[in-house]
C-alpha cells in the first residue's frame, strides 16, 4: 500500500512538472498572428518577410491565402489579424468604401505604385492603349490578366470599354500569367498583360507599361497594411511596427527576387539577415 502511494505521488509531482513545462512553454509565446494574403509577388514577399520577423520575436504566425474580397471581409469581420495590401485612395476604394468604419488603414509602407497593360518592349508600334486596336490579330485578340475580383481586373474591364477595344480579358492567375508573358517572349511573339509596379517582372523582362491617355488606371497610390478593430491593443509591439514599416523600390525589389530565386521561406530569411539595421528601425 506505502509503495502505491509513493507511486502515485511521484506521478502527481511528475505531472505538475508536466504541467508547469507546458505553461512556461505557452507562456512564452507571445500570441498568434494570422495573416489574409494575395498570391501576389509582393504580397507573398512582404507576408513571409513578417513572419520571419516576428516568429524571431517569439510570435507565430500564420498566413492564410484568400481571394481579394476574403482579404478585406476577413479583416472587417475579425476573423485574420493583419493584411498587408491594400492600394489606396484609387485602386482598392471600393472595398474602402465597404468597409472602412470596421477596420483598422494603416499607414502607407511603400509609396508610388503603378498597374496597366504591358507588352515587351520590342513591340515598338504599340505605344499607348489606343494602339491595341490595331495589333488585335497578332494578339489573338487576347490580354492575359490574373483572378476575377480583383481591382485590376475590374478596371482593365472598364478600360477595353473606353477605349474601344474588341479583347478578351483572360482570367487566370499571377503565376498563370508571367507563364504567358515568358512564353512568347521567349519566342519573342507578341503578347499583352494586366501588371502593376512593384513586381519583379519588370527588372526580370524587358517590358513597358502602355499610356492610358484617358486616364482609366488612375494616379498612383501607395499600399497600406489593414488590422481588424482593436489589433493595435491587442498587440502594440507589432502595430506599433507596423506603423514604422516602408520599403523602397530596392529593398523590395530584392525581397521579392530572393523569393523568385528560392522560395518564400527561404528568400525571405536571407532578405531579413541582410537588413537587420532597417528592421531594427521598425521594432523600435
């Protein structure tokens, strides 16, 4: 009978010790993130740039791919933490509009963006969107764009009416279209897609933005992250961060090349150990 007590006390203490382990253990994480992504080169880029980052500061972090519309529902109704990317005031305000008074904008972390239609450069008769009209045989009366829904897409919709343009705007993917744009440069064909700045596209090909005299692209905004209503209590160390966070074109530039070259995990951990003096400026 003493030696089954003995046993069962020695179970109790190994247990609280069990327990105590597992509560420090908890303890030390400081909280999950969860992240609403686009599958997007810059949006991919930023999002695991984060994760690495914060992860180093004992968050963990979750990232969590979504349609552009699930991305702003999902931070309005509190279901995701963070966005990193919404253009404002032009290319994202309808879902601005929406969704404004239940959600967090933050401030603006790259400024000057751009979006359009792009053909290579060699294409030299085409220099406007107007001269689409007169190149749609050797185009197959195609402009390959990326996911339905999205801002772009939309206002490349609006674009063709405006100025005229007998095209089919091929729905696919970002993926999906840098195939295209690869292939028929490749064979140095023509070809025409919906792009934006930043990419990586545009240092890794030799392409051009077409002129939209009517000005149906608009001006260009800057990106901003969004947070659901009371993230910035919740977790002020990393608002507060987020706040801080800018990048310029060649920081990004070269954040979204290490990804291309590697893969997100990877790319984003040599980008994070090579600019801890500007990460540092953010976490401050």
């Amino acid at each position: 009978m003493k030696k089954k007590t003995m046993t069962l006390a020695s179970m109790t203490i190994a247990a609280g010790m069990l327990l105590g382990a597992c509560s420090e253990e908890t303890s030390s994480s400081k909280g999950e993130l969860e992240f609403a992504i686009n599958n997007w080169a810059e949006n991919v880029a930023v999002s695991n740039m984060w994760k690495v980052v914060l992860e180093e500061k004992g968050y963990e972090v979750k990232l969590t791919e979504l349609e552009k519309a699930g991305v702003w529902t999902s931070v309005a109704e509190g279901d995701v933490d963070i966005a990193p990317e919404a253009w404002l005031p032009f290319t994202d305000e309808p879902f601005y509009k929406e969704y404004k008074d239940s959600i967090i904008t933050g401030d603006s972390w790259y400024e000057g963006t751009g979006l359009g239609i792009a053909v290579p450069t060699y294409m030299s008769e085409v220099t406007t969107l107007e001269d689409l009209s007169n190149v749609s045989s050797e185009l197959d009366g195609k402009i390959f764009g990326i996911e339905a829904g999205t801002s772009l897409m939309d206002i490349s919709g609006t674009m063709l009416e405006e100025y005229n343009l007998d095209y089919e705007l091929v729905q696919s993917s970002e993926p999906a279209m840098i195939t295209e744009l690869k292939k028929a440069m490749d064979d140095e064909s023509p070809v025409a897609v919906t792009l934006w700045n930043p990419h990586w596209a545009f240092a890794e090909y030799d392409i051009k933005y077409l002129e939209d005299p009517k000005g149906v692209y608009g001006e260009p905004d800057n990106i901003h992250y969004l947070a659901r209503e009371g993230f910035d209590k919740d977790y002020p160390e990393v608002f507060d961060a987020f706040e801080a966070w800018e990048l310029n074109d060649d920081q990004l530039g070269t954040l979204m090349k290490y990804i291309e070259d590697s893969s997100p995990e990877e790319g984003a951990k040599k980008w994070v150990e090579e600019n801890q003096d500007l990460i540092t400026s953010w976490m401050e």
